[in-house]
C-alpha cells in the first residue's frame, strides 16, 4: 500500500465518514452502496470492488479500515505560526518523502516559540525551535 499522510483533522473527518458509511450500510436497500459511498465522500478512498463484497464483508473492512486510520502512527509538529494550505502541503510531502509511512500529522501553533519547530514522533523529541536557541545563546553569554 502506497503511504499517505493525514492531518488530525482529515483523521478525524475521514473516521466520520466511515461511521457514516456503516450507519448506512444496512439502511435503504434499494441505494447502491458505491452511492451511499459517494454521498459520504469516500469514494476516493475506498478500492472500486468493495461494491461487490457482501454486507458482513464490507462491514469487516470498513471496521478495519477505521481501526487502521485511528492506529496510525503520529507526528506532531509545533510551529510559531498558523500554516497556510501550501505549507500544510509541503509538511505533508516532506513528511511522506522522508519517512515513507503512513502517518497522521498533528500541527500545533506556538507563537512562544518564536521560529523554527519542535517536532514529536514515536516517543522521541526534536527542538529547532528559535526560541530554545536563543535562550542556549543567553545561558552561553551569561553563565
């Protein structure tokens, strides 16, 4: 599988879908369910044969779908500043092209932070952040 990245929000948007898409499962027999899957929003997301699975089978995916999408691994980010859409996108690219995983990309604003970033990823903390830089050149000059 291909990795991709989502921000908390796409996560939490898409797990919405999901559940709306089970709720409609057994609902209104006389709808297909590649258009019960479009008028969720997931058809870009769902593979084209789910339509012929059986109703206990799509059930069985979209269950482990929703539970992979909630288990993915996070990375958070902390910036000083709101991100513009672009920006979002090129963390995103980074992120994909670096790791190569799947992931969920948490983005924090800081404005203490001054600059830079301070990143959080599998238990591990990584500070670039101007702020922290600048107090590391105060403690230098000073101590």
């Amino acid at each position: 599988m291909t990795p991709f990245l989502l921000t908390k929000e796409e996560q939490v948007l898409t797990l919405k879908k999901i559940e709306d898409l089970e709720n409609l499962l057994y609902k209104d027999p006389e709808i297909s369910f590649s258009e019960k899957i479009k008028k969720v929003g997931l058809e870009e997301l769902l593979p084209k044969d789910i339509n012929y699975l059986s109703k206990e089978k799509q059930a069985e995916f979209l269950f482990s779908l929703k539970e992979n999408l909630k288990n993915l691994p996070k990375v958070t980010i902390e910036i000083a500043f709101d991100p513009s859409v672009d920006f979002i996108l090129k963390l995103k690219n980074w992120f994909l092209e670096n790791l190569k995983k799947s992931l969920v990309l948490e983005i924090k604003v800081n404005p203490k932070i001054v600059g830079g970033a301070r990143i959080y990823y599998l238990g591990k903390y990584f500070d670039f952040s101007l702020a922290t830089k600048i107090e590391e050149l105060q403690k230098r000059n000073h101590g």
